[in-house]
C-alpha cells in the first residue's frame, strides 16, 4: 500500500539539526515507531512531500531548510517582561527564570504555549516564544516501517 492521504504511517527515524552530521535532536524505533495520518495531521508539507507514494520498507533522507520548517527566527518573538509576571505564592524562582529555562505562560484566550528564557535582568526577563526550531534546517533519515488504513479510533485522534 502506498502513502496517500488518509493512510495510516508508521515509520521510524532520526532528526538532525543542519545535515547528516548535525546534532541528533529526535530518535523513533521500530519498537517505538512514529505514526501519523497523512495529510491530517501538523507534520511539515515537506515531509509529506518526500513520503508521499513510498510503501513499507522504503528508507528516506530528506533535508528541510529552516523556511520550510518552522521558519526563521523572529525578532519580535523576544518579549521582555517583568519578574513580577514569575512570582508564585509570593516568591520569585531564580532557577524557573534562568537563562535558557523553558518555561509555560499563557496566551490571551488561555493556551499554553512554551518560551525560552533569553536574559534574565535586574528587573525583567527577556523570553522567546519563537519555535525551538525555528531558523534550524531539519534533517530526516528513517524508514517507513507500515502502510494502512488507520482505525477508527487513529481516526478519532485528529478529530478531537
């Protein structure tokens, strides 16, 4: 069976940051595999790209430059905000706020999303909320280990 939208992947691969000697960032196995539905599901259209027709037992080594990943790093993605914004049960947290900490804050509506602790400085910390792979190219070695009609219940997951 090919790999067409609707279909159940399972694969396995390693993620590198920059190329096949880069750093290792993310691992699956065949024991623990990676399974998604294409064409469903927030993979990266360049991904689905280099998948798209394969069939089980088929390996694949794809490159994704930063643009057509999470795309480059934004400026006015750096928000500076004041320490009192950390301050739990009346106290400030030195280590939650040092640099390089990811830390969860809240959007307006409620979501979470992660930042990045930038600079801690006197009276402020500077977070990034960019994507932790933003301006990064992406690089994919792996294997696509099963094709298949998913189930209803892998369908019910994307339609949560």
């Amino acid at each position: 069976m090919k790999i067409e939208k609707g279909k159940l992947v399972s694969m396995d691969y390693s993620l590198y940051t920059d190329g096949p000697d880069g750093e290792l960032i993310e691992e699956t196995t065949a024991e623990e595999p990676f399974e998604f539905i294409y064409g469903h599901e927030a993979m990266l259209d360049k991904f689905e790209e280099t998948l798209k027709g394969m069939e089980a037992g088929k390996a694949f080594s794809v490159l994704i430059k930063a643009e057509d990943a999470y795309g480059p790093e934004q400026e006015d993605a750096f928000v500076e905000m004041e320490k009192s914004m950390f301050v739990v049960d009346g106290e400030l947290d030195e280590e939650l706020i040092a640099e390089g900490e990811v830390v969860p804050l809240q959007d307006e509506d409620g979501n979470e999303i992660l930042a990045v602790i930038a600079e801690n400085n006197e009276n402020t910390v500077v977070v990034d909320l960019n994507h932790p792979l933003a301006g990064v190219d992406l690089y994919f070695d792996g294997e696509v280990l099963e094709v298949r009609e998913p189930s209803e219940e892998e369908w019910s997951r994307i339609h949560e």
